[in-house]
C-alpha cells in the first residue's frame, strides 16, 4: 500500500496562497462565529479535496480538526482510517466534489462507511461544491440524470443530512430523501462589492435561469438588473445571442453560480463591452476553471473575478491578479453549529 498522501495533517499548499486570490475573512455576521470551547461530540472531518476551508472552518468552530487517514495503494484505490473514537458524535465531513470528481466523491463515499461501521450517531455531508449537479434532468435522449444518481449513492453509503453551496439547480434539493440545507454564498458577495462602492450598478445574470439569484443579488445591491440571452451551441460552447436591459455606461457585474472554461463569462463581458458597458466585473460562488478558463479571463475586458473558496484554487489562479477570493468558512461554520444545536438554520438562507 503507498503512503503517498495522509491529506488531513497539515495545510494543503492548494489551500493557501499569497497575493491577490488569498481567501481572507469577511467582515459579516456568517465570518465572526463565535468560538466556544470544543465539543466533545462535534467532529469535523476534512475528505482531502480542501484541506484550508475545512482548517477555515473549524478555527471559527473553536474546534480541533477530527483525525483521519487518506492514502492511495499503488494502482491508486482509496485507503481510508479514522483515527479517534467518534462513537455516538455528530459527524460532518467537509469535501467539494471538485477535480479530480470522481476521486474527491469516492473518497467521501468511504469516509461515510467507515465513520458508520463506528457507530457515528449521525453523519453530515457537507458538500460547498456539489460534482454532477449540471445534468439534473434528461434534456437529451439517453442521458443520465447524474445529480440524481449521486444524491442516491450518498444516501445509500450513511449520509443522514447534506449542507451545500450555491447548488446548480435548486429543484436538486429535491433528488435527496434525506434533509438538504442550501446556503447561498450571496451574503459573502454581496459584502464585498458593498465595499467597493461602485457607482451606476448593473447585476447581469448570463443566463435566463440564473435570473432569480441576479435578481435577489440586485436587490440586496439596490441596483438595477439585465439578462443576457444566449443559445449554447454545444457542450461546454455558448453564443451570447443579445443583452437584456440598460448597461450602457454603467457599471456591470455578471453574476454566476460555476465558472468552468470562462466561455460564457468572457462572451457576457465581451457583449455587455459591446453594449457600452463602462465597466465590467464578475462573481461566482464555486471557480472550477478548468482547461482554458485563466487564459481567457487574461485576454478579456473583466477587471475582476471574485469566487469563493469552495474550491480550491490551483497555483495558477493563484497567481492571476484578476481572480479574488473570499472566504465562505464563517457560513458554513454558522451552518454547522447551527445544525449540530439543532438551531434554525433558515437565517442564513438569504
């Protein structure tokens, strides 16, 4: 068996950078947690795939980081052990399904089993990033619906409850038969750009269905909204067809849940440019960035990138003076004493 990786001791490099995308606290209720002494029966497991937001998170908990070990066998199988007595706990694994997907899901699948087969009382998912939410329906002929399948699959493996992010679709709620707390990374965002205090505001949604979390957006920013219309082409390929709205001299900001390849959001700034927009920045709750997106987002009109650190970012994106990031730990620590007090955890859905 290779030890080539116990990924829960220590801070992951990926977790933590220097320069202009350092996730830094927010200055909001959800990032001043209180922190009381530790609780014997809280624990707080990190699955490996962000190691700083799961430290993030239980520095604003007051509580140590649960132990485990995660290694590989040489053909690259997950090898699982929890390292202390969670026998009767209150169990929350922290794991984005980012890249590598399949890797990060199977390794919270058998942090599950095993935290089960020890008698865990009861076991929170806690996914800021959940993988396959992009197929939710069968839009297509002989396709899967993937969101289903693995709700299904964390389900059947012990989860009892899942806290997520800025889900894809919010009807996804919906595929699991156990308990769901959506938060919004809104209020993180929202914080920032108060901050900035940029005149003549414009929230754009790219996309007709991101319509209704530009429009709360907007609201909370007490500006007005606009709508690109586009027509995707192929997967992963969108043409931006026409803008929605007044942003002629204004100042625009595209809000979005995923920024994958960047395609769509290079192509909204490039339209809102064209439609005379004075300026152009963007948000998203969860930067995937995958294949091309940084060089795009370098060759394009956008002045900022701000996400949040649901997802690790990778040493590149690190680097681009483009790209900040905020913290969503002070949420999901809210969350997750909020949970574990058997609290209302409702306030901070908005």
């Amino acid at each position: 068996m290779a030890s080539t990786a116990i990924r829960t001791k220590g801070r992951a490099a990926s977790g933590a950078g220097e320069g202009s995308a350092t996730a830094t606290p927010e200055s909001n209720p959800m990032a001043r947690t209180r922190t009381p002494r530790p609780d014997p029966r809280l624990k707080v497991f990190c699955g490996g795939a962000n190691q700083q937001l799961t430290e993030d998170i239980c520095r604003h908990l007051g509580q140590p980081k649960a132990q485990c070990q995660l290694t590989r066998f040489s053909d690259g199988e997950s090898y699982v052990q929890i390292l202390e007595n969670v026998r009767g706990a209150d169990v929350f694994i922290v794991q984005p399904t980012c890249d590598p997907v399949d890797r990060h899901l199977v390794d919270l699948l058998l942090l599950t089993d095993a935290l089960k087969r020890a008698s865990a009382r009861r076991i929170t998912a806690v996914m800021p990033y959940f993988g396959y939410a992009r197929q939710d329906r069968k839009d297509k002929p002989r396709v899967p619906i993937s969101a289903k399948l693995v709700a299904d699959i964390l389900t059947t493996a012990g989860v009892n409850r899942a806290l997520v992010v800025d889900l894809h679709a919010p009807q996804i709620q919906g595929f699991f038969n156990i308990p769901v707390d959506h938060l919004f990374a809104s209020p993180v965002l929202v914080d920032y750009f108060h901050k900035l205090e940029l005149p003549d505001l414009t929230v754009v949604s790219p996309d007709a269905g991101g319509v209704e979390r530009a429009r709360f957006f907007a609201k909370k920013m007490d500006s007005a909204l606009a709508i690109i219309d586009k027509r995707r082409v192929a997967m992963d390929v969108s043409e931006v067809m026409n803008v929605i709205g007044d942003v002629e001299g204004r100042t625009a900001v595209i809000l979005d849940d995923i920024i994958d390849t960047a395609g769509t959001l290079v192509k909204t700034a490039e339209a809102l440019v064209n439609h005379g927009a004075r300026r152009v920045l963007a948000c998203a709750s969860h930067p995937v960035l995958s294949g091309p997106a940084l060089e795009r987002i370098a060759a394009s009109p956008l002045e900022q990138v701000v996400v949040t650190d649901s997802i690790p970012l990778s040493a590149a994106a690190r680097a681009e003076a483009r790209i900040q990031v905020r913290s969503i730990a002070g949420l999901l620590a809210a969350a997750i004493r909020s949970i574990h007090e058997e609290t209302s955890v409702s306030s901070l859905f908005l």
